[in-house]
C-alpha cells in the first residue's frame, strides 16, 4: 500500500467519525439537556425525552400495520378502525391510537420549555 493510500485513509477515519459528532451535536443543540429532538420525519425538530423519540420511531416503523387493507376515504393512509393521524407535524399521516395521538399534541406543547 502506497503512502498516499495509507494518508487517504487516515483522513477518512479522523474526519468521518468528526462529522457524525458535529452532525449529532447541531441536532441536539437546539434542547435542553436530557431531551433530543423527535425526528418523527426529517426537520421534526419537538424536543422529546429518548423514549418519547424511540416512541416515534416505533410508531413509524409500524404505521403500515395499522393502515386500512385497501384503502378507504383518505387513499392509502387511511387508518384501521379504532386509530387516527398521529398529526405531531402538518402532513403527519402515520396512524396511531387517539392515546398516542395525545401525546404527540402533549409533546408539542411542551416543547418550547424542553428547547434552549
């Protein structure tokens, strides 16, 4: 291996891990310690506790399961009997309980005393 091999890769493996820590940072910079954003799309930028994110996350990963087969009134999202928009951002369509539902408008409000 040349040297010019072995300086390119040194520099790969100091700046990539150096960019995925300035990238974590300026996401959780705009919360207060303890609450990261919620991310339940991209821009989705409610600060939430962990669990309340990983929350989100689940929701997402599980929003076709709670869909109604075939469509219905509102195309394809519309949700199974019993769910609704979760509505936690314009344009949020992934289908959760009314409970859940809740929370999202719960996080949203409390958001604002949760930023920096």
């Amino acid at each position: 291996m040349s040297t010019t091999s072995l300086l390119r890769g040194f520099a790969f493996a100091i700046v990539l891990p150096l960019a995925l820590a300035l990238a974590t940072d300026a996401a959780l910079a705009g919360c207060r310690s303890g609450y990261v954003w919620r991310d339940a799309q991209d821009g989705d930028g409610a600060c939430v506790t962990p669990a309340e994110r990983a929350e989100a996350k689940a929701q997402n990963a599980n929003a076709r399961n709670n869909r109604k087969v075939g469509g219905g009134p509102h195309g394809p999202n519309t949700c199974r009997d019993g769910y609704v928009w979760r509505e936690a951002f314009a344009g949020d369509v992934v289908c959760v309980t009314p409970h859940e539902r809740q929370r999202a408008k719960s996080q949203n409000s409390a958001s604002a005393s949760r930023s920096n």
